[in-house]
C-alpha cells in the first residue's frame, strides 16, 4: 500500500511541474513579437507617433489617451527606446499568458540598457505591446 502512495506522490509531483513548465515559443510567434517591437522602433526613429502608438494594447491607448501623450512619455521616460545606438533581440518567453520580449539596447553614451517587453495576442492573432519596464546596466561599452 505504501508504495501505491509514493507512487501517487511522484505521478502527481511530476505532472504539477510538467504544468509549470511554460511552452516553447514557437517560431512564428517568436517573428511576430519581434516584428511589432521593431515595427514600434521603426515608427519612433520616424517621429511617427500614430503609428508607434496603434502597437499599444487597447488598454495602454485609453491609459494614454493620445499618440501625442504617448510620444510625449517615450521621449522623456524612455530615450534609449525612443533613440537607440543599438538594439540586440533576445529570446522571447512566456510569463502567465503573455509574451516577454527582452531586448539590449545601447545608448548614445555607451550606456547598457535590458527592456522587457510585455505582448498580448489579440483575438486576430497579431500581437500588441502591453507594456515595456526598462532597467539600466552599471557596465558601459568601450
């Protein structure tokens, strides 16, 4: 009886970390994320804040109110997205039931810079941007 137990404990051990494991992303949904951060990239480097601002999730547009707002907060909050030296992707990864984009970003100054980049799949499947927390790194690049 004993070992039916155990045998119960393990099985049940072995399938709650199984659940906890997320999926691989999988490759289509890798290019995608990456394609609407740097689309969002894009339309900063060409000051064109409607365009940078219809990658936002629904719920960022209303928080903001206007691409203008929205521009207005980029450039004074996040400059090295707003205008990078250099950007680097990195692998994205679930986190609950969201994609997480990590991308390196350079700054004029040498500066070493990790976004995190938060995307929610719409119901058309595309991908929206609900989010970017953004920590500097003391190391600089020679």
């Amino acid at each position: 009886m004993r070992h039916f137990w155990v045998t119960c404990f393990l099985a049940s051990m072995i399938s709650i970390s199984a659940a906890a494991q997320p999926a691989p992303v999988s490759d289509a949904d890798m290019r995608s994320a990456r394609a609407v951060v740097q689309a969002q990239l894009d339309a900063f480097a060409a000051d064109d804040g409607p365009r940078a601002f219809s990658f936002a999730t629904q719920g960022l547009r209303e928080m903001f109110g206007s691409a203008d707002r929205f521009m207005a907060m980029v450039r004074a909050g996040y400059p090295v997205v707003y205008r990078p030296a250099s950007v680097a992707f990195l692998v994205p990864e679930w986190l609950d039931r969201e994609l997480i984009q990590g991308v390196h970003f350079t700054d004029e100054q040498g500066g070493l810079w990790l976004a995190l980049y938060r995307l929610q799949r719409q119901r058309d499947n595309s991908w929206r941007i609900n989010g970017c927390e953004l920590v500097e790194s003391h190391a600089r690049t020679t």
